[in-house]
C-alpha cells in the first residue's frame, strides 16, 4: 500500500495536478482574452456554441442528418449538412445532462485532455517531465486561443494523438500506427482539422525516403517494411474518412471551403494572419526566435519530420490565427527537448508524496469550490447574450421576421428555434453560398441600399448591439423606431402602429407589436 501511495501521489503526478489547475483557470478566464482584451462574462462560449448544441439534440432526438437548412428565414431549405455532426452530438448529450454546467465540465473534460496529451508528447520528446511540464505550462496561453467550446477541441485532441502515434512509430512501436485508422473515423465527422492529420502523415512518409543531412537537420530512412506499413496506414485512414453519414461529403468539406468561401477566410477573425500587435502574437514570435537563435547557436540535432512540421506549422500560423492548433503540439517536444538539460532527472528517491498528496487536495478542493454553479452560469450568460432582448421578441411575435448580429445568432436559435428563424448565424457556408453573408455585410457596413435589402428579406425588426453604426443609422433612419433597449442590446422596429419604446426598463406585454 506504501509503494502505491507513493506512485499514485509521486511528483510527476503533482505535475499533472498543476497542469490541469492551470487548465481549469484557463477554461474560467480564457488565459489568451484575458490577456488579448477586456474579459467577458463566458470567455469559452461562442455564438457557435449553441447552434452546436441544437443541432447536436436534433440528432439524437430524431436519429437523423440535417440535409438542409430549417433554422433560418434567409436561406431556408438550402441544402446544408453537419460537417461536424460528432462533435454537434457530444455538445448537445452535455446540455442535456446539465445545460450550461455540463457544457462546462464538457470543457473541462476536453482542455483537460489537450493538456494530458500536450504533455505525454513533449515527454515522448524530451525523456524529462519536468521540461515537458514547462513546456507545456509555457504553451498553455497560446493553447488557450481554441479554447471555446466548439467540436474544433476533439479536432485538437486529435492532432496530439496523431503526433503521437507517429513518433512513437518512428522510435519503434510498428503496433501503435494501427491506431490511426479508427482515430481518423472519429475525426472526419467530428472537425475538419483532420486534413491536418493527412498533411503529418504525409511529412512523415516523404522524409525517411532517404538519408538526409543538412547542418543540424537530418533524415533517416524507412526501412521497406516501415515504409509499407505507413503507405497502408494511409490507405486505410483515407477509407476510414468516408465512412460518414453523408458518404464523401464530409472529407471533401476543407476543399470546398478552401475554394468556395472566400469571405469567411476574409472576414472571420481566427483565419486572419496572427496579429503581431497583441500578447498572443508577441508571445508567439518571441518563442520563434528564441528557438531558431539556440538552434543556430548550439546547433541540435533535429529530426527532418519535426523541422518540416514546425516550418509548416509556423508559416500556416502567421497567415492563419487558427493553426496555432497545429502549432502548439509540433512545437511542445521540440520545446522540452531542448530545455530538457537544464532540468535534473526526476529521482524517485528524492520525492515527497505526503506533500505531492496535500497539495493535490488543495488543488482538488480548490476546483470543487470555484466550479460555476448553473445559476451563476446563466447570470454570466445574460451579460453576455441578448437575453432579456429575446425574452422581449418572444413576447411579441409579430415583430417578426428580425434582422440580427451574426454573434447572437446561436443563442437565438437555442432559445427560438425552430419557431422563430434567424437572419445569419455562425454557419456561414450556407450563407455564402446563398448570398445572404453578402447582404449582411452591405447592411451592417450601412451600405446605400441598406433599407432595400432589409425589404428583400422583409425584415420588420432589428436586434443590435447597443451603439453599433447600424443602430445609431436606423435610430435616425425615418420608418425605424426604437422599442427595447437595455445595456446591451437594442430593437428597433419599423414603425406600423401604436410602438412604445421600453429603454432603460424591463419589457412588458404590448398588443400593438402583435398586430
């Protein structure tokens, strides 16, 4: 009993527990908006979030796929299916069990995850768990940047796995490549990261075609044996990435939107170049630098695979915010290894586990204690979703159909779906595709034929942010008038009859908007 409570409450395992308090904390404050801009209420929710949600318990409710679009009055019946229907499904088994306290053990779960592997695989780098756990304890603010609760998180898990399995191939262990094909299943129907899954194994593969050596980087050649096994991996991944509810659809998703949705490349902030301006940007460069001046000062030796897949992940990063998925896990191993002769080896002789078991409770309690309620959740959420405004527009159906920031177009269909229909929301494929994102921009941009596309749509009300151009341009737009306003949000309706505003008080029951 001895032997086990010392293993069970060794040092590395106090790590562990450090590594995933860390996590929590990030998951509460999101380390990177925290430290990026102003912290908000729900750091981890997204608009994203809840249509994610819906369409998760549509799922599981009726055991079918969407085929096309119910929740919106812009582009209603479009074809349209859920690229990431696993992930939509996990989401909504969550709020079923627990509303928002699930979604957020859901994260805890997932951040948790990342971390575990994050770190497994910085130790597979390095032999070292304490370089591995500075490492990753360093990485954590530019892991933090995925953290909102979308299906991307298994997307990031799955990354880490694939890493893993294939250096761990490389160090020798032919049986764990086997693993990929079933990890892959997973991944296509749950996030389109799993291109990114292909582009490692296809690294991998070119760089043992030969022997290799220029300065510090070199190659080592597959054996033919090793080679075959990764060209049938391959094969068999590929296979495994069709078996989806919408056959082939799913794999060729990355493509079509590669090729068919420039304005979401153009206008949503994550596939953005990283911005050197902010803390995450400068963090990320200085990491860069620093590594690359100690390569070419003490000159290490580095694997073909891993430089490839660190110039790739870099180069990817700076032109789109969204790979620092990729390169979080790429640069973990390089990190630790490197690190690793500063840190003495972990001696088991030298360990304390009565304190490893003390701080540890600290650390569970401390979790235990500051774990949100789903009360408390809720008054957060309403500091940040509209709310009291939607409260206001169900009591009053006629104001219907209503124009509506893109950010709120999730909470909206979580909470009026499928009764009252969105103008836009976060699945802007379709909305693209239709042309519907088009108008919407023309609009909020307050666009000459503003009024002319809210007639095409027959827009009756607008559901705004407090301040926004488009708001302050309707307020002094004859025909709009404002009928709901609190410290967020604003709604303004067209004026047709008796409408009376209700700023800086709670919404009451007015026939006349139902006429």
């Amino acid at each position: 009993m001895r032997r086990v409570f010392k293993k069970i409450f060794s040092f590395p395992v106090f790590l562990v527990g450090l590594l995933l308090t860390g996590a929590f904390v990030g998951t509460l404050t999101n380390i990177h908006k925290s430290l990026a801009s102003k912290p908000v209420p729900l750091p981890w929710v997204e608009s994203d979030t809840f249509w994610h949600v819906v369409i998760g318990n549509l799922i599981l409710k009726t055991h079918t796929w969407p085929t096309h679009d119910i929740y919106s009055f812009t582009a209603h019946g479009t074809p349209w299916i859920a690229y990431e229907w696993l992930g939509d499904v996990v989401m909504g088994l969550a709020w079923r069990l627990g509303g928002l306290h699930g979604l957020m053990i859901l994260l805890m779960i997932l951040t948790w995850a990342i971390m575990l592997a994050l770190l497994w695989y910085a130790y597979l780098g390095s032999k070292n768990i304490k370089s591995a756990f500075v490492a990753s304890a360093v990485l954590m603010p530019l892991a933090s940047i995925s953290w909102t609760l979308r299906p991307q998180l298994l997307g990031y898990i799955f990354v880490i796995v694939t890493l893993i399995v294939l250096k761990s191939f490389r160090d020798g262990s032919s049986r764990s490549l086997w693993i990929l094909p079933f990890v892959f299943l997973l991944w296509v129907n749950s996030h389109g990261t799993f291109v990114l899954g292909f582009g490692a194994l296809g690294i991998y593969w070119l760089s043992g075609l030969k022997d290799f050596r220029f300065g510090c980087i070199y190659g080592q050649r597959w054996t033919p044996r090793q080679r075959q096994q990764l060209e049938l991996t391959g094969l068999l991944c590929l296979l495994a990435s069709i078996i989806t509810p919408y056959g082939t659809q799913l794999i060729a998703y990355p493509l079509e939107m590669a090729v068919l949705q420039p304005m979401s490349f153009h206008y949503i902030q994550e596939w953005q170049p990283l911005s050197l301006s902010q803390f995450d940007g400068k963090f990320f460069l200085a990491l860069i630098l620093i590594f690359w001046i100690f390569v070419a000062t003490r000159r290490p030796s580095i694997r073909l695979e891993d430089g490839a897949l660190l110039l790739v992940a870099t180069a990817e990063t700076f032109m789109h915010a969204r790979f620092m998925v990729l390169f979080v896990p790429v640069f973990a191993p390089l990190l630790a290894e490197q690190i690793a002769p500063w840190f003495p080896p972990y001696s088991e002789a030298k360990d304390h586990p009565v304190l490893n078991f003390a701080l540890i409770g600290l650390m569970v309690v401390g979790i235990v204690k500051f774990l949100p309620s789903e009360s408390a959740l809720r008054q957060k959420m309403a500091h940040q979703e509209p709310v009291a405004a939607v409260r206001f527009l169900n009591s009053h159906p006629g104001l219907g159909p209503t124009f509506n920031s893109f950010f709120w177009g999730g909470y909206l269909i979580l909470d009026r779906a499928p009764e009252h229909k969105v103008f836009i929301d976060g699945r802007l494929d379709i909305y693209e595709y239709t042309g519907v994102m088009s108008d919407y921009l023309a609009i909020t941009g307050i666009q000459p034929d503003v009024d002319f596309l809210l007639n095409k749509y027959h827009v009756r009300s607008c559901l705004l942010k407090r301040g926004s151009p488009l708001a302050t341009f309707l307020l002094n737009t004859p025909g709009w008038k404002e009928v709901y306003q609190d410290q967020m949000s604003i709604i303004l309706a067209r004026n047709r009859g008796n409408m009376v505003a209700s700023a800086g008080r709670a919404p009451q029951k007015d026939q006349s908007f139902d006429r």
